[in-house]
C-alpha cells in the first residue's frame, strides 16, 4: 500500500518542480525573449515546453513501476495500458501545476519556496503517508480537492486489486477534470506573461 503512494508523491515532486525551473530558468537566462523573436506561436513554444517533460515523466513512471515490482515485489494485477494512460494524464496535472508555479514567481529560488506550499499539503491529505479515513472530517472533505488523492487511489485500485474504470470512474473524472482545468489556467497565465 506505501509503494504506491510513494509513487505518487515522487511524480508529483519531480512533474511541478521540473516544469516551473525549467520555466522560470528561460524567463532569468531571457531565452523567453527569444522566443518570441521566433515565427513559432504562444501555443508552439508552450508544447515545446509540455511534450518533452511529459515524455521524460512517463520514462519515471515506468522507472517507478519496473522498480516497485522486481524489487518491492509489489503485484501488478490491473491493465498496463489503463495504468499508463491514466498516469500520463496525471502527469500533465502535475506539469500543469508546475506551469502555473513558475508564472506567478521571478526567481529559481522562488519558485521551489512556493513549490512547498502546494506539494506539502498536497502530500498530507493524499492518503500516501496517513490514512484519510484517519485524518479529521474537515481534510477528509479537502482531500477531495486534490488531485493526488486520486491518482494514489488509481495506482493502488490498479496495481493491488486489478479493477479498472468499472470501479475508478470517480478518480479518473476527478483527474481528467484537475487536468482539464490546471491546463486551461497555466496555458492562459502562461500565454498572458509570453504576451
């Protein structure tokens, strides 16, 4: 049940912190300005930014998975493709919040220090360290609202018990949602600052 959740929270860490330094890095260096002396629009440098880091992240869930089941011995009972699809789309919730990080902060230093208030709490009302049903009603209510708590229950419904969207339809309408809309406002607060 920890491997799982151990999961979640390294791909959170590396999705949000990666995709905001490397963000705010071009905006010190000024390789932003750059970029827009380039033909290529807003939304081709925001891909260029996207797809790359999306590939690497999967090439860590995949790190993740192979390491969870020849070393932890962790069993993988669900569907391989459902496991990755749904991953890839947490993923670019996580890039998404990283966007979002680096569109609201100047510096490299900034950004990690404002990194810690949304991963930290992310992380204690996920249900990877502590139980939810252990956690007072009020966080139990809030962790809803996040989107790590789904996606750990994704991994565990998946690896341990082998069910599939019969069964975790809520989790993954809650992620497709978190991702739907994280995007939509770090395309936008991210188009505004290019502008």
């Amino acid at each position: 049940v920890f491997v799982p959740g151990v999961m979640g929270l390294v791909l959170t860490l590396i999705s949000t912190l990666v995709s905001a330094v490397t963000v705010v890095r071009e905006k010190d260096t000024g390789t932003i300005e750059q970029l827009l002396m380039t033909p290529a629009a807003n939304w081709e440098i925001l891909l260029s930014k996207i797809f790359p880091l999306a590939f690497l992240l999967m090439g860590d869930v995949l790190l993740a998975i192979t390491i969870a089941t020849v070393i932890f011995h962790v069993p993988f009972r669900g569907n391989f493709l459902l496991f990755l699809a749904l991953s890839s789309m947490y993923v670019f919730v996580g890039i998404s919040l990283g966007i979002m990080l680096a569109t609201i902060s100047s510096s490299q230093q900034q950004v990690v220090l404002t990194s810690f208030f949304i991963n930290l709490p992310m992380v204690q009302t996920s249900g990877a360290i502590a139980p939810i049903e252990a956690m007072p009603p009020v966080f139990q209510v809030l962790s809803l609202l996040n989107p790590l708590r789904h996606y750990i229950a994704i991994v565990r419904g998946i690896l341990l018990k082998g069910v599939g969207l019969d069964v975790l339809w809520m989790n993954v309408l809650a992620l497709v949602a978190f991702a739907v809309v994280l995007l939509t406002i770090s395309v936008n607060k991210f188009r505004n600052q290019l502008s």
